[in-house]
C-alpha cells in the first residue's frame, strides 16, 4: 500500500514539470472531494460571484458551472461540466467544457485518511483562449475534536498547465482546504482557503497571488429512495490586493444511485 502512494506522489511530481507548456488559468472556488461514489449519478451547480470597489475590476466577476457525474466502477468517477462567465462590466458568455476523472486510491475510510488522483481537460469557448490540464491529489481525514464535535479536513493540491494559444511555461498551484465540524448532516459549519499562484517556480511577490479564507455552511438532506441533495454557502475575504475583498460562492448538489 506504501509503495502504491509513494508510485501516486511520484506522478504528481513527474507531471507537474513533464506536460506541455502552460500560462496562468482562473482557478475555481471549489472543495473536490477524494470519495468516488460507485453506480451514483450526480448533478452539480456551483457559482461565485467577488466584491470590491467600483472600477477596480475586481468587483462583481460572476461564474456558473454546472457538472454531470458517473461512477461506473468502484475507483473511478467521471464528470462532463460547462461553465459560463461574466467578467467584470461584461454580459454573460459559454467559457469551456470540462472533462473530469477522479481516480481513488485508497479504499474509503480503511487508513487514516482517503486518497484520490483528479486529472481535468478543459476545453475553452474562444479559439484565441488556452486550453488547459488540471491534475493532483485530493486528500481527505478525520482527527481532532472541538466542543465534543469530530472534525472533517478535506486538501486539494492542483497543478495547472495551458497548451495552444497564448500559453507560457508557467506551472499554476491552485490549494483548496476545508474544515468541518460533523455537527450533523443537514448543518456543519466549518472554513475555507483558497489559494492560486500563477507560477510556483516564480511566485513572485505574495501581494500579487490570490489567497481567500471564510467561512462555510455544508449540509445533506436524504430522501431516499429518491438520491440526497447536498448544498455549500461561503463567504470568502481576500487576503492579498490581487484578490477581490469578497467573494460569496454556493453549490448545489443532487445524488442518486443506480
């Protein structure tokens, strides 16, 4: 099993510095989690929208994705979503389509913690725009306890590369962490950062990268036989001048085994 993750890690690394050349993408404000749910089909809607002062144009950039999921075997999870745009000052326009995979390598809740690999292709709208892969891990575990509650920790840890046009040879690291207390299903509170650097090799000064931390509300509503449906709401402040001083993100979520 060791040597299985240590083979897992390698490939992050090897990748990250391996794939075609790439320039700086717009990471999106979302908690991917490591477990693949097998034979369950899902719909998901996420979005944020920023906040800042007029003519900043940081102010009101609004995105709207909507996904489509299948587990077909019990590792692996496959995603078809579109996302819609509308920089700041602009109508709403189709942007890309993506296609997502989620490799978990770890059998859920056997070790300490669950493991998974998430490689992306996405495929931009506008001719002129760069295409780009997204690929990493996804870690997920249980430790620590507060005011009698468990805690639930979730990382991603995303290496972005661009091909085609108007690509550089940078490499983007986008981190994603979430803490949750399992307070119960329908309402845990819990925090959220956000981190993108548009090239890991030259991070360049930490004013000029996008950090955000807030807080989150997560919940699951069961109505079986008929799937679940799980929502997240989120404020995020920006913690660098590069990033908006406020971002509001939502997702919603419904789930159903075949």
């Amino acid at each position: 099993m060791r040597s299985r993750l240590v083979r897992g890690w390698c490939v992050v690394i090897l990748l990250s510095g391996g794939l075609a050349a790439g320039s700086a993408a717009h990471a999106q404000l979302k908690v991917r989690y490591p477990i693949v749910d097998y034979r369950e089909f899902e719909i998901e809607h996420f979005s944020d929208i920023t906040f800042d002062k007029p003519n900043s144009g940081k102010t009101n950039n609004q995105r709207y994705t909507t996904e489509y999921g299948y587990g077909p075997l019990p590792f692996w999870f496959f995603e078809l979503g579109n996302e819609l745009q509308a920089p700041n000052g602009e109508n709403i326009t189709y942007d890309a389509t993506e296609i997502e995979n989620y490799f978990q390598l770890t059998p859920t809740g056997k070790y300490w913690g669950d493991l998974t690999m998430f490689a992306e292709y996405e495929h931009t709208a506008h001719k002129a725009d760069p295409k780009s892969f997204t690929f990493g891990p996804l870690a997920q575990a249980e430790f620590g306890e507060i005011a009698g509650f468990g805690a639930l920790h979730t990382l991603n840890l995303l290496f972005t590369k661009t091909v085609g046009n108007d690509s550089t040879d940078a490499t983007q690291l986008n981190i994603a962490w979430q803490s949750r207390l399992l307070i119960d299903p329908l309402l845990a509170p819990g925090f959220e950062y956000y981190s993108q650097i548009n090239q890991i090799l030259n991070p360049g000064k930490s004013g000029e990268q996008q950090h955000r931390i807030g807080p989150v509300l997560i919940g699951l509503r069961n109505f079986a036989p008929y799937g679940q449906i799980k929502y997240e709401i989120g404020y995020l402040f920006g913690l660098t001048t590069a990033t908006a001083r406020g971002t509001v993100r939502w997702r919603f979520e419904y789930e159903i085994p075949f």
